[in-house]
DNA sequence: ACGCTCGCATCAGGTGGGAAACGG
DNA sequence: CCGTTTCCCACCTGATGCGAGCGT
C-alpha cells in the first residue's frame, strides 16, 4: 500500500498514556555535534536545499495518499544520486519527489527542522540494504528512528507518529548476493501502518526538549494482530518500506486542528528504507544488527578473535576462527581507513577495541563506498549549513544510543571532529548510566538519578534553550563546511577531545563503580562502561590510563569554553 | 530514626541462529 | 523441491526490588 491508510483519523483520536519511560532528563543542551549526526530538514528554508543539497537525489515521497495532499512533505535530500541501497530507481509513486518537497514560504504554519539523530548508522545500514526482521508478536526496529525537531511552537500541541509506506512497487528477493525485484509489490496489505508516538500529544516544546525515540515501535508480519495494535505496524515480507514521520499540531486534547493551512508535515529519510523479512538475507546486515545492537551481544562470539587481534588480522580472518566467522567477519568487505586507525584503533587497549567501531563495510553489490564517503560528507556539511543558519544544530545533543560508536563511523568519511563531540552517548542505550538521555529506550531513573550530578554536561536547562540562535556555537562546524580542511577538523577534534575527556572520565568512574569494573584493570565485558572506556582511550590521546588523575582540568575548563563560551 | 545510595539478585523481554514446518 | 515462515534456544540488557551501609 502505498498511503498510511487512516493516518489522520487514527492519530486525531488516539491520545495514549504518556509513556514517562520515554522520557529523559535530556541533556542535549550544550552539545554542538546534534545537527551533525542528523540530516536537518527545513520546511521553511527551501532556498537551503537548492542550495547546499542536490534535490535530484531526493527520494520520491513513496506515496503520500492524497488525503495528506494539503500537508508538507519534506524529503531528505543528499548526495547519493539514487537511492544508495536500491538497485532499481525508486518508485516515484504519485507525484515528483521535487514537487514534493515544496516548501512554504514562511506562512504561519510552524516551521519544524527534523534531525534523524542516528542517521550514521542508518547509513551504514543502508548502503547494504537494510533488513528489518518482522514477526507475529513483532521486532523492534533497529535502528530505530530518533529524531530530534526544532522549530516547533512551544505551547502548542503537536502528535507526532512515524508512518511506514510501501517504498516501491515490487516484491523483493535476495538472490546472488543482492536483492532484485521480483514481480509486484501487493498493495492490498492490510494492517495499522502507523506508529503514534506514546507521549503524544504534547507541547511543541516537550518534543523539542528531548530526543523523540520511536525505538518501541515494533513491525509484525501478523495482519490479525488484535493486541498492541497501536506499537505495532503491520508490514508484508520482502517489500521495501520507507517510514515517515509526521508531526501534526493538534488541539490540546490530541485532536488535530483542521483549520489551520499548515498543521501537518511529514518528513522522508530515505537512509531509513528498509525490507521487511522474516529472516535475514544478507549476512552484512546480519553482522551490523549483531554488532550495533546490545541485545545480540550473545552473537558476538568471535569477539575476542576479532578484537584483539592485530588489525590486518582482524580485517583478514581466517574463516576458521570460529564457526560463524564466515558470517561475522565478511573479511572482504571490511575496511580500515587509516585516519581512523590512527585515531581509534591503535590507541586503544587492544581487548577494548570492539565498541569503537574498527571497521566500516566498505562495499557490497548496492552501492559503492565512494558513494557513500561523499553523501555522509555532504550530509554533515548540510547539517551544520542548517545549523549555522541558527537553526539550533548546537543545542541539542544528539544521545542516539550509537551516536559516539556512529560518529566514530564517520571518521573515515572526512568527519573526524565529529566522533568526540557526540561520544556522551556512548552507551547503546540513551539511558545508560552514562547519557541521561533515556529516549525511549525506557528510563533507568535510579541510575540517572545517580549519576546525572556527576556528569558535566547537564539537561538543557529549558525547552527554549534547546535551540538557541547563538551563533557562535556553531562557527566551528560553519568553518569546517567552508574550509572543509582535514587540518582544521583536526584540530577542532583534538580540542573536543581533551575537552570530553573529564566528562568521560566521571562517567566511566561511576560506571565502573557501579559496574564493579576496575578503574585500572582490563576488562574483557563488552558493556557501556567499556565503550566508555574505550572513548575515554580514544578521546585522552595516548593514555594508557583511563584515571581521572590523567585528565587534568584543563580538559574540563576546555570543555566548558567549548559548549557554553565559545 | 529516617532517607539516600549502592550492591546484588531476579525477572522480563529483546537478539539472531538454526531446525522444523509450511506452502506454492 | 525450494523458498519462506515459525518456533525454540541460549545469551544478553534493562528494570525492579530488597537489604546493607552511610550520612543527617
């Protein structure tokens, strides 16, 4: 099907329990690397996207229904050309992507930004073709789709749901080692299609406080599903889907508000196209899911063999090092670029390495790594455009549960500064005792309790303050997007570096206090604690200990000049 | 005494793998 | 027969509750 069928009646007159485990203290508020770890997409900047983004490659709008015609439709745009992980040219569905994606012209409807927090991995994903499993009691995404919204109005109410639609109109199949079409999409699909967001409806400035989750969101194959209806959305096996969000001011009982113009608008990430399978096909996308998400640690068998072992071995195993290791280690596949062994690898306690991200898939049969380098350059370049245009990119802190892993990803891209900056959320978890970002992951309020007061970085003090016009926050990031000088990222990197290393120490220190982890010993557990001490490594350059002692304060007083009096 | 933090145990639920079942 | 789906398994994370220890 192609229209999220009943989008709007369903979300209009659904008002759920405020889910407060969604919630978090969000500490988004001095982080200049939000807009970097996330396309932004500007409703009311139409003249950006011609601009700095090349709307040729805008992913088509993959059938909006026409009962959403008077709505905006925002499309990401980035410089993939087609769609990266589609072999065939994407279903245009009703109506151009461009025509789509027309803007207003600065009328009185809101003028929302949308920032896909965990787009890194989302790319990473994509560039093979992202698989998402769907069952009868249903999977959870993953990754999941968080995005963080700018622009909204503070007091109004707004339900915010995320809509999965047909992407194309074929049925897929995974043949040779890449998937090809085969015959017709079945559009008769029945099933909820929509995913309303549990802390719906809300103020624009709750949804602006905090990084908006949808990780709860779960996708069944089960048409009959009668229970948990409204977390789960209803999808047909080896067809491509693309989710949308929608972001639809209402009236404060969660009715939407019909007369007013603007009131609705929706955003496409094509990063975020998937194909729905009961089982997994490619075997990279096997790997990713194993090793990006903390669930499927148990799968991660190999680790030591892949982690510890010098790098050319790692990156060339022997099929031989364990049962899986054809499948957990696509030896050809995988790359080191050298920038990011320098910054990340060799740095690190080899037993440590694993959660710093060593490899990035360099290829597969759907889309080329040069490809790929050049849209995720471009796509941080165009973030910070957005930001510097004072559109808040600084102030909210992109706590995506991967985001330090994922921006580390990034590194080999040309993206070098950025790996630090977002590395707060080194945790997979946004609520890991390191990030007091629970975003939907659900909250561990003891522990952010706990640990929040040690954290230097601390909740953006008010919803207003999220996305403040200074300027100035993001004149690093502006500079690198003009100079788009290796030296100049590297050197911005190094001073976020030393600047992050306190904060990273406290947390790591409470961690492992919590965590029964010596501060000092080596540890073979593959836990948010690890990936904070193997940032911490990375970030405290050459340091073999990851102490407080060894950061010194400067690093503090940097780290404040940084994000609070640039 | 009271409240808070921390350590620990337990349970619920999320993972992918793999074998079996299903269906064209 | 072959591709797809379902089910169960082991492993993992996160949430929660309880008691001990500590400070006020």
């Amino acid at each position: 099907m192609l229209g999220g069928e009943g989008e709007s009646s369903t979300f209009s007159s659904t008002k759920e329990v405020v889910d407060e485990r969604c919630k978090s203290p969000a500490v988004d508020g001095e982080d200049p690397t939000a807009g970097s770890s996330g396309t932004v997409y500007t409703p009311s900047s139409a003249g950006r996207y011609s601009a700095s983004l090349h709307l040729g490659s805008v992913l088509p709008p993959a059938g909006f229904p026409p009962s959403t015609a008077g709505r905006t439709h925002f499309s990401s745009a980035y410089q993939l050309g087609q769609s990266p992980g589609c072999i065939y040219p994407p279903y245009t569905g009703s109506g151009s992507a461009l025509s789509n994606i027309t803007l207003p012209g600065g009328g009185p409807g809101m003028r929302a930004q949308v920032y896909l927090c965990n787009r890194p991995l989302w790319l990473k994903f994509h560039r093979h073709q992202t698989e998402m499993i769907i069952t009868k009691q249903g999977r959870r995404m993953f990754p999941f789709l968080s995005f963080n919204i700018a622009g909204l109005n503070l007091t109004a109410h707004y339900n915010v749901f995320v809509e999965v639609v047909l992407a194309d109109p074929n049925h897929w199949r995974f043949q040779g080692g890449k998937w090809v079409t085969c015959g017709k999409a079945d559009n008769s699909s029945q099933g909820n299609k929509v995913y309303i967001h549990p802390e719906s409806p809300n103020t624009g400035a709750h949804w602006m406080r905090q990084e908006i989750s949808f990780s709860k969101l779960k996708l069944t194959n089960n048409k009959g599903t009668s229970h948990n209806t409204s977390q789960m959305i209803v999808l047909q096996s080896l067809h491509k889907y693309q989710p949308r969000l929608h972001i639809v001011e209402v009236t404060e009982d969660g009715v939407e508000d019909i007369g007013s113009d603007v009131k609705t608008q929706s955003y496409t990430f094509p990063e975020t196209q998937f194909i729905a399978v009961t089982a997994y096909q490619n075997t990279d996308i096997t790997q990713l899911k194993i090793d990006h998400n903390p669930f499927a640690k148990g799968f991660r068998d190999n680790y030591d063999s892949m982690y510890t072992a010098p790098e050319h071995d790692r990156l060339t195993p022997s099929p031989t090092d364990s049962p899986r290791a054809h499948q957990i280690v696509p030896s050809a596949r995988y790359t080191m670029q050298p920038l990011f062994q320098d910054q990340f690898v060799n740095n690190l306690p080899q037993s440590r390495f694993y959660n710093s991200e060593r490899a990035v898939p360099q290829t597969n049969s759907l889309l080329s790594h040069q490809t790929e380098d050049g849209a995720s350059q471009r796509w941080f370049v165009t973030s910070m455009q957005q930001g510097g245009n004072g559109t808040n990119t600084n102030n909210k802190l992109d706590l995506t549960p991967y985001e330090g892993e994922y921006s580390s990803s990034l590194l080999p891209y040309g993206i070098k500064s950025l790996s630090m900056q977002t590395s707060h959320a080194l945790s997979y978890y946004p609520d890991s005792p390191f990030t007091t970002m629970s975003a939907g992951w659900g909250s561990r309020a003891a522990y952010q309790r706990k640990v929040t007061p040690s954290l230097p970085w601390s909740p953006r003090p008010s919803p207003t303050a999220g996305f403040p016009e200074d300027s100035n926050k993001v004149k690093p990031q502006i500079e690198e997007e003009v100079n788009g000088s290796a030296g100049l990222i590297s050197s911005w990197t190094e001073t976020q570096s030393s600047a992050l290393s306190l904060d990273k120490a406290e947390s790591y220190s409470t961690a492992c206090k919590r965590r029964r982890l010596s501060l000092n010993g080596p540890s073979t557990e593959d836990s948010p604690a690890d990936i904070k001490c193997e940032d911490l490594a990375s970030a405290a350059t050459n340091s073999s200990s990851y102490s407080k002692e060894a950061l010194s304060s400067k690093g503090m007083a940097a780290y404040y000049s940084f994000y609070t009096n640039p």
